[in-house]
C-alpha cells in the first residue's frame, strides 16, 4: 500500500475517533445535566455542538479526498464506507445531546419527578452501549459490536416503560402533565441513542467481516 495511501487513512480513523470521544462526552454531559438539573452542563453541550459539527464536516472531506486520488478496494473500501455511515451517526448522536440539553431548563423545576423515572437507567445503558460501539470501531472487535446489538431490547422495554408511566402520571394529576410530556420526548431521544448505536455497530460488523447486519437479521452469521 503506498505510504501516502496509508497515511491517508490512519487520518480518517483519528478523525473518527477523535468525533467519537467528544461525542461520548457530549451525551453524558447531556444525560447529566437533566438528572442534575445543571444548566451549565447543558450549555457546554450546546455550544461545543459546533465542534462535532467540523469534524462532520472534516471526515466527510477526508473520504472524498481519499476515493478521489485512489481506488479503494476490499478492506480499505468498506473502511471508507463505513466511515462515512458511522459519521453520520456520530453527527445525529451529538444532536441528540443537544436535544436532551434543550430539555434541562424546562424539566428544571421538576427534578423530583425526574429521579423517580426509569431515565437514569435507560441513560446509563444507552451511553454504555454509544462507548462500546465506539470502542468495538477503535479496536476492531465484532464480538463487542454484536453485544451492543443484543442491548438493544433492553432500552427499547425501558422506553416503553417510560411511556406508560408518564401516560398513568398524566392520568394521576394534570400538574404531571408538562414534566411527563418532557419525560416522553426526552425517554424517545435515549432510544434513538441506542439505535444509533446499533447502527455503528452493524458498520463494524460489515468492515472487519464484509457482512451486511440489519434489523439484527442472521445473528448467527455476525461473528
């Protein structure tokens, strides 16, 4: 592989994993900031928005760049293309961070009704599952890509879990009205999290196993 080529490369994948780190940051200063009601958290996830921005930007170009003045073929391919769909997910991740921060001053008032939600739970497993994406990307591991994808479920029961309490406190007293309705939007975004998730994980599995993964179809072939 010519030098040039290879250096080329080595760039793209710091510039995911650089994106990456921030965005992990990005969503627990999110999450942290509506469990603590810490409007300062939120403001530092909405101004560094810009920062994952320009490295949206910047991995874009490094792809063109690179299918431009070469011809990419076999795992040097699928690297390419993974990297562009695992940035777009990276992107749509640290937009979710921004939403959820957009949540905090409105919820502000309610963090008694906040804690006693399955939030912090759903949280703590849809970050968990964004780091192991990320870390089965930098390490070039399949078998922790297909552990995020077994995840899944698990925030999916627990977003249906929220619903139907926030539906049973609305039912309780209209005054649970304003905070449940945040709680809905704010329990969807979570979930979101965990499919983009699932989305880098199924763009690893394709790039070190050249096996296209969706919907968790053929589990069995992933490994």
């Amino acid at each position: 592989m010519p030098r040039h080529f290879e250096s080329e490369l080595d760039q793209l994948r710091t510039l995911l994993i650089r994106m990456g780190s921030l965005v992990e940051e990005q969503i627990d200063f999110g999450v942290r900031a509506i469990l603590e009601s810490n409007s300062s958290l939120a403001q530092i996830v909405v101004e560094r928005d810009k920062k994952v921005d320009e490295f949206d930007n910047e991995i874009d170009k490094q792809c063109m760049r690179i299918f431009a003045l070469t011809q990419p073929v076999a795992i040097d391919l699928r690297l390419l293309m993974a990297a562009l769909k695992i940035n777009n997910e990276l992107e749509r991740i640290g937009d979710i961070a921004v939403n959820l921060a957009e949540r905090v001053s409105p919820l502000s008032q309610y963090a008694s009704f906040v804690q006693k939600t399955p939030l912090a739970m759903m949280a703590n497993g849809a970050r968990a599952m964004v780091k192991d994406a990320i870390d089965s990307f930098v390490n070039s591991d399949p078998a922790l890509a297909k552990k995020v994808l077994e995840s899944d479920d698990a925030i999916d029961d627990l977003d249906r879990e929220t619903f139907n309490l926030m539906v049973k406190k609305m039912k309780e007293s209209s005054e649970f009205i304003e905070p449940a309705a945040h709680m809905m939007i704010v329990s969807r975004h979570v979930e979101r999290l965990a499919d983009h998730a699932t989305n880098i994980a199924e763009d690893v599995i394709f790039l070190i196993n050249a096996k296209i993964i969706k919907h968790h179809a053929d589990d069995s072939a992933m490994l």
